[in-house]
C-alpha cells in the first residue's frame, strides 16, 4: 500500500502519540476508553492497545507493512466497538453517551476500514462514518450549552455557532449518506472537526490553568476524528477533470 493523501500520515502520528501516552502511562488512552474495572487482565489489555497504536502508526508509515497494520488496527476496533461500546448501549439503550461514544470508535474504525481495504471497503466506511456524524450533530444540540460553553471567548452569540455546528455535521451526514456532494460533505466536515480541535482543544490543553482528565481525553478524541474524517475524506475518487475532447465540437 502506498501512502496515497496526507490523510494516512495525519492518523498514523495520532496513533504513534497515543500508543506511546498509553505506554508512558499504564492506562488505557482516549481512543480505548471506558474499559470496565473487572475486565480480566486488564493492565496487560492496555499495554496490548498501547502497542497495537504504536505498531499500527509506524507500520502505515511504512510502504510495505501499511495495509497490514491497519488490518490490525482495524480488528481491535471492531473488537473494541463490539465488546465495549455494543456493550454500553445494550446496558443503557435510551442513554445518549454510549451512542456517542460508540460513534467515536466507529469513525476509528472508518479510518482503518479505508487504510485496510482501499476502495473495495471504502463505501461501507463511508456509510459507516455518515452514520456517526449523526450522533456528533445531535450532541451539540443534546449539550448545547456544555458545548456552547467552549466556543472561544472572542467568538459571538456561543449557542448559536454550537447550534449551527451541530446542524453542520448532520447536514454532511445527509450529503455523505445520500450521495450529494458527498464529497466536499466530508470535506468540510473534517475541516470542522480539525478548527474545533485547533481553536478549542489545543488552547485548553496549551494555555490554560491545570488541565483535567476529561480534557486532555477529550483533546485526543478530537485529534483522532480529524485524522480519521481526513481519511475517509481522502478515500473519495478525485473529481473528473474535463477533457479537451469533451469540449470539441461533434
């Protein structure tokens, strides 16, 4: 597999970060969280997902060993989306976070569907990914007001642009799932996801006082979104350039 859009590096460097935080720190990183408490060998699951991040990021870097790290990858995702997140919404159907949650890990799985496949599983990853937009759109509408609360100070009117960006997001759903515009859908929308990252999370995390847990999981989280909507925006065909011959006269 060669590295085809700078998509694949962006997820590869946000997969070596988190593998070597994951093994610096002992504990499960953004990506591979919640694991419950009384998963059997759970210390020793850890160090597995920090590695499987590690090795995964630096084998899509590499020509050669791209398209079976990301098969890797790709396997603990679903595993992790089956076992965990499936999990969560079995447990609690009506509650809005194990939806959301479970969307975060299937856009990863999106990303890795792409890099494992190349077109022949493009389109589900497609599908897949406009699914889980849906789930980011209602949550700005969900958690308005938490979500208004990070809109940058010098930012006006915070509940409305947290309402525009959620309807921002269900909209590129809508393009990505119907087809239409699919691809500036998908554009756009990690074009979003990467302002979000850079003008809330990264001041939060760089600028501000002590940081929490939440946020510097939350910082990851959207670090690895935008590396994976770039992905999957990058795993549409270019648009067809018009030909000197469909111009000429019959």
């Amino acid at each position: 597999m060669r590295i085809a859009s700078w998509g694949q590096p962006a997820f590869a460097a946000v997969m070596i970060a988190l593998g070597i935080q994951g093994l610096i720190t002992g504990r499960f990183t953004a990506v591979w969280q919640p694991v419950p408490a009384d998963v059997p060998a759970r210390q020793a699951l850890v160090y597995l997902c920090a590695l499987v991040s590690l090795g995964s990021g630096i084998g899509l870097l590499v020509t050669r060993g791209a398209a079976l790290a990301a098969r890797v990858l790709l396997a603990l995702l679903v595993l992790w989306l089956l076992v965990f997140r499936l999990r969560d919404i079995l447990r609690g159907p009506t509650g809005f976070d194990a939806w959301d949650g479970a969307a975060e890990t299937a856009a990863m799985v999106c990303a890795a569907l792409v890099l494992a496949t190349g077109p022949r599983g493009a389109r589900i990853a497609r599908v897949l990914f406009g699914l889980a937009l849906i789930s980011f759109g209602a949550a700005h509408f969900v958690y308005l007001q938490p979500t208004a609360s990070l809109v940058p100070r010098w930012v006006p009117s915070h509940s409305v642009v947290a309402a525009v960006t959620g309807a921002a997001f269900l909209a590129a759903a809508a393009g990505i799932l119907t087809g239409i515009c699919a691809r500036w859908a998908a554009t756009l929308v990690t074009l979003q996801i990467g302002l979000f990252t850079l003008l809330v999370w990264v001041p939060i995390v760089t600028v501000r006082g002590s940081k929490t847990a939440f946020q510097w999981s939350e910082f990851a989280i959207s670090c690895a979104l935008t590396a994976a909507a770039w992905v999957v925006a990058d795993s549409y065909p270019p648009a067809r350039q018009p030909r000197e011959a469909d111009h000429a006269r019959p």
